[in-house]
C-alpha cells in the first residue's frame, strides 16, 4: 500500500485501521478481486475479520477514490486498485479470461457520447463481454 493511499485516508478524516490496511493490501496483491476472495486473502493475515468487514470497508475505499469496482460477471462485483492505470476490461463468456485494455481504445466512441449526447462515459466501469480468440469456433 502506497502512502498516498494512507494519506488520502488520514486526510478524509478517516482512521487507517489494520483491517483497511489489510484490504487495499490484498486489493493490490489479486489485482481484480470479489469481496470473498479479498476476505480470504485478508484472513490469511487476520482471522478476525469477516465478511461484512470487508463490504462495509471496500464501500469507504471506493467512496475515498482509492479502489473501484466493476461487474466482470453475474456475481459479486470485482474491485481493484485505482494505483493501477485507468483501464475498462474484456471478458471471454466461455473461458471466463479478464483483460484490461487502454482507455484509448474506445476514445472514440466516449469522445462521440459526449458530443452527440452530451454524456461522459465513465470507461473505468465499463466491461465488454464476448469470446477470447481461443474460444472462437473455427
């Protein structure tokens, strides 16, 4: 964990506990990461935690700009560091692969939403599915 993150936290008014400590750490270490399967990095270091432990502090992270969350599948949300770089995601339907792209790549489609539309596309919440190259038939 960054001390830009610990600052961002002390600045907001908030404490740095141990458990968010051990949240954004494990955040950072699985890259894109389901709240149970944070919960299972963060017991691995602190059996005391639980689940509702890890919600209500991914809630105040993600509120403090320092994790984001995206729907890469019909489950839970996944989060991952905003120390990474801006990027949206693709994922396979059958292999279930995650990619991060480049917020360049759909530039120009954000760039006409806003001038058609008026809209500025949050791309970093964005995620397209469809089928990885290796999952095509053919």
């Amino acid at each position: 964990m960054s001390d830009d993150f610990a600052d961002r936290i002390r600045s907001s008014g908030k404490r740095l506990t141990a458990q968010r400590e051990l949240i954004l750490r494990a955040v950072e270490a699985l890259e894109h990461a389901t709240p149970d399967e944070i919960l299972t990095e963060v017991r691995k270091h602190s059996a005391a935690v639980n689940a509702s432990t890890i919600y209500r502090n991914l809630e105040v992270l993600e509120e403090l700009g320092l994790v984001r969350h995206a729907h890469l599948s019909d489950r839970a949300p996944t989060y991952h560091s905003v120390g990474e770089h801006e990027h949206f995601h693709i994922v396979c339907r059958d292999c279930h692969k995650v990619v991060s792209v480049d917020p360049d790549v759909v530039a120009p489609v954000a760039r006409r939403l806003d001038d058609e539309f008026g809209f500025v596309a949050d791309i970093g919440h964005l995620t397209v599915f469809g089928h990885c190259a290796d999952c095509l038939p053919g």
